[in-house]
C-alpha cells in the first residue's frame, strides 16, 4: 500500500472559546482525494474543528486557536495569508442549506464576482458546477426563479455547486445530510461519492451508516480529543479503543 | 367548579382588553373624523390661511411637516444604519458596547421637550443657524437617531449566521457579506423601522417648538434657513392660543384629520414593504 498524500491536517490543535477549551490538543491528517468522516457525540468539537480549517472562527472575537494548521504546506494562519485566500481554497457546505435571497443562477455567480472570476468566463463555470453536482437537469429552466423554491435536497446540492463553482481543493462539509429525507440524503451522498475524485472531502456526520457508506476514513472524536482515526471499515468493525466501539454501536452519544 | 370558570376568566379578561383598547381607538377616529371631515376639501389642504387664520387651508403647514420628515430622514437613517451596522456585526461585546447600547436606549426614553432644548442650545444658538427648517430638521433627526439604530439592529440580528457564513464560505470579505447578503435580507425590517419612526417624528410637536416652527408664515417653507409652518403645531396654536378658539374648531379638527392622514400613509407603506417581502419568500 502506497503512502498517501496528506492534503490538510492539524496538529496540537487547540482551541478555547472564552475560559471554555473545545479542541484539547487535536492532531490530524486528510489525505487527498478520500473522504473522512469526523464523528463522535453532540459538543465534542468536531464541528468546531472542521471550521478551523477555512477559518470560520475569525468573526467570534472569543475565540482563540494555537496549533498548526496546514494545507500542503501552507500554514493557514501563518503570515499575510487572509482568511478569504483560505476560504477560495476550502469551502464548505453548511448544515442547513444557506441560499442568499438570489436567484439560483445568481447564486452561484456570487461566489464569481466576489473572486473576480472575468464576466464572459461565468456562464460555462456556473453550468459546469450545476452539472457536477448532480442538478442541472432538474433545475435548467428555472435558473432565474428564487433558490428558496427548490426542495431541501436540491438547495443543499446548490450549495454543493455553489462551493465546486470557485475549484477549491478541500470541501468541509457539516452535517450536510441532517435536515434531509432520505431519498435527498442518498442522492448527496451519491454526489458526494462522485466529487471525491476531484477533491478533498472532509464531512461531520452523525449518521453512523453515512460514514460506513462513504467515508474511506474515519475520525472519532470525544470531548474535545481525537480518541481513534483509521479505515472507516476497521474503525467500525475492530475499533482499537472500547470507547469506539461503544460509541459506534450506539451504547452512549 | 374553579377549574372550569379560570379559562373563561382569562380569556374573558383578554377579550375585555382588547375590545376596550378597540373601543378607545374607534371613538378617537369618530370624533376626528366626524368633527375634520366637513373642513376636508380641495382648498383646505391647497391654500394658505386667511383672515387670521379663521378661513383658508393649511397648505403651508402640510408641506413644512412633508419637508421637516423629509430632513430628519436625511440626517437619521445614514447615521443610524450605519451605526446598527456596527453594533451587531462588528463591535465585539465588552463593557463599553454594552454601555453604548444602555445610552442608546436610555436616549429612546427621553422626553422630546429635551430634544427641543437641546437643539435650541446647540443648532439655533450654538451654531448660529437660527429658528428655522434646518434647525428643526437636525433636532428631530437626533430624536429619531436611537429609534432608527434600535429597529435596524434589531433587523440585523434576525438574520441568521448561517447567512453570513454562506457568503463568507465562498470568499467574500466581512463588509461584502454584510452589503450583499445581510443588508438586503434585513432590508424590509430596517425599512420598516425607519418608517414608522418617522411618521412618529412627523407628529412631534415639542423638539420644532423651539428650534423653527412658526405661527404663521404667509408662503409655504422652501428655503432650510427659514421658519416653517408644521401640521402638529398648527393644531396645537389652533386648539388652545387662537384669539377665537370656537370658529377655528373645526379647521382644528381638519389639520388633526389631515395629521393623522399622513401618519397613516406613512404607515400603510410600512405594512406593504412587510407584505411585498413576505410575498417573496
């Protein structure tokens, strides 16, 4: 087995909110190209540590991080690199789909003029990222009508194309999947499936078949600490610590 | 037994208040209508008064009320947005924003008389701008300032986070987040804030006493340096300082009609923003 290459990672992470510690000394790595599920019971951190990465604690004035975190070898908070240089190259898809009152075209196309994407270039990218995530057809016609028309599933997959439009490397994803049916679910998580080739994937979830569906590894977290990481299949099915296996067979979380 | 009668009694109690407030509500209208609808005409609100005041319009009054919100507009909405704007999206939450905010809202509670001394002291006096349009205008705008900045911030805190974070995700700085996502999602609530504020200012009679409103001025205000004529004074010199308080009761009752017309205008387009926006979600 070949040595992957480590895309993003963290290492003795730490981060407080106020007096409040939430990440005690996490140490981590994604490697590329594969999609790592982060689990673990409501607070443990592991939506705070995702957020770390495209620098989504910057805003929240209480809240103070130490640790390195590195993208390549580019340290993400390290010298003149500002947080929207960072963001360009991580996105993220929020929990709840998070349309701007736009039309759907419109909304994918922010996300090019605010990076000074060159006007004519738009329309084939934002066609493009429709495509690639899996909407175009069902939305084609409709691209001037408000995005807040579309079922949940189909916003949350607009947000997907929304985030691939801009090309970053990595995806965060938090919980993507929680406020959606199931039939919607699977057809992001397809989506999902599809996208790792091009990209990074890193994705919160607290669906324990979602990661052993998807996910190529995964991390369980516990009060603020990574407690295991491996190959989802092993991590399920012989996790080396018996707090995993309990969390993972549902006997706490 | 009390089991059974505490449900009637509460919402006994509830209806009571309600029909009462109703109640008081409808015999204002009545009388104000029933007593300023036979003034109401064409020339009422198209001409100046004659005859010391005892005949003619109040034309002049209508347009110095219509030009002084106008002013206070101008001078409170910029100010007080941009200042909310701060307040909920940039100002980080320590001792001093929490004492700004108190003064803000301790400033919403002040009586407007203080505003009129206020501007008399520091914008007719202090600054040499005399009695007059500009004057006033300035002193109500101060008076609208923390109503303005209290309704638009709270507009801004009704917008979730997760619109913010969905423009910050794809690159966008704080300031364009804030003028391309957070701004036009609060547009109705600020707008509607601002409105009603300024058809609360449109009636104030006190903060214009000292600083610009006039008895009588013979042509309708057009310039800021001079005195003006104001609907809510107007009703005030006609119903208690007029020489013959009996003959211009009924121009009183029309001035108030016309009053509270504007103000309900002022309002009814507040509602339909509210409406146009719910429409749209």
């Amino acid at each position: 087995m070949n040595k992957e290459h480590i895309k993003l990672s963290a290492t003795a992470a730490k981060l407080w909110f106020g007096t409040k510690q939430v990440l005690k000394n996490v140490t981590v790595a994604f490697p590329e190209n594969k999609i790592t599920a982060l689990i673990g019971p409501s607070g443990c951190g592991k939506s705070t540590l995702l957020r770390c990465f495209n620098r989504m604690h910057d805003l929240s004035p209480d809240a103070r991080i130490e640790g390195k975190f590195l993208l390549e070898e580019q340290n993400l908070y390290k010298g003149n690199l500002t947080a929207t240089a960072v963001r360009r190259r991580i996105g993220m898809v929020f929990q709840q789909a998070n349309p701007f009152p736009k039309s759907i075209y419109e909304k994918i196309n922010y996300g090019l003029k605010i990076n000074d994407i060159p006007k004519h270039e738009r329309p084939a990218i934002i066609e493009n990222a429709l495509k690639e995530s899996y909407i175009w057809d069902e939305v084609k016609d409709d691209l001037q009508k408000p995005a807040t028309k579309l079922s949940g599933g189909q916003q949350q997959r607009l947000c997907i194309a929304r985030t691939v439009a801009l090309r970053p490397e990595v995806i965060l994803m938090d919980e993507p999947c929680s406020a959606l049916d199931p039939i919607s679910t699977s057809k992001v998580e397809e989506l999902i499936l599809k996208l790792k080739k091009d990209y990074t994937i890193v994705i919160v979830t607290h669906n324990m078949q979602q990661a052993q569906r998807i996910a190529d590894k995964t991390v369980f977290m516990y009060l603020g600490e990574i407690i295991e990481a491996g190959d989802t299949h092993q991590l399920f099915n012989k996790p080396q610590q018996e707090m995993t296996g309990n969390y993972v067979k549902g006997h706490f979380g | 037994m009390i089991r059974k009668l505490t449900p009637v009694i509460e919402w006994g109690t509830l209806l009571l208040s309600t029909g009462l407030a109703c109640f008081f509500l409808a015999i204002i209208l009545w009388d104000l209508i029933s007593k300023g609808a036979p003034s109401l005409s064409w020339e009422f609100i198209s001409s100046s008064p004659t005859d010391g005041m005892t005949k003619g319009g109040i034309l002049p009054a209508i347009i110095g009320t219509v030009l002084l919100t106008f002013i206070t507009a101008l001078v409170a909405a910029p100010f007080g947005i941009c200042c909310a704007i701060y307040l909920n999206e940039y100002a980080v939450d320590n001792w001093l924003t929490r004492i700004i905010r108190a003064s803000i809202r301790n400033l919403a509670g002040l009586p407007s008389i203080i505003y009129g001394l206020f501007g008399l002291a520091l914008f007719v006096q202090g600054l040499q701008m005399g009695t007059s349009l500009l004057a006033a205008g300035l002193t109500l705008g101060l008076l609208s300032l923390p109503y303005i900045i209290i309704t638009t911030e709270e507009a801004l805190r009704r917008i979730p986070n997760r619109m913010r974070e969905a423009a910050l995700a794809v690159g966008a700085t704080q300031l364009e987040s804030i003028r391309d996502v957070v701004l036009p999602s609060a547009l109705p609530g600020i707008l509607t804030g601002l409105v009603l504020t300024l058809s609360r200012a449109a009636g104030e009679t006190a903060p214009i006493l000292f600083t610009g409103v006039a008895f009588y001025i013979n042509k309708p205000a057009a310039y800021l340096n001079q005195e003006f004529m104001a609907l809510p004074y107007h009703l005030y010199m006609l119903s208690t300082q007029h020489q013959a308080i009996e003959q211009v009761r009924p121009l009183a009752y029309g001035t108030a009609l016309v009053l509270i017309i504007v103000v309900f205008f002022l309002n009814l387009s507040a509602f339909y923003i509210r409406y146009q926006h719910s429409k749209h979600e």
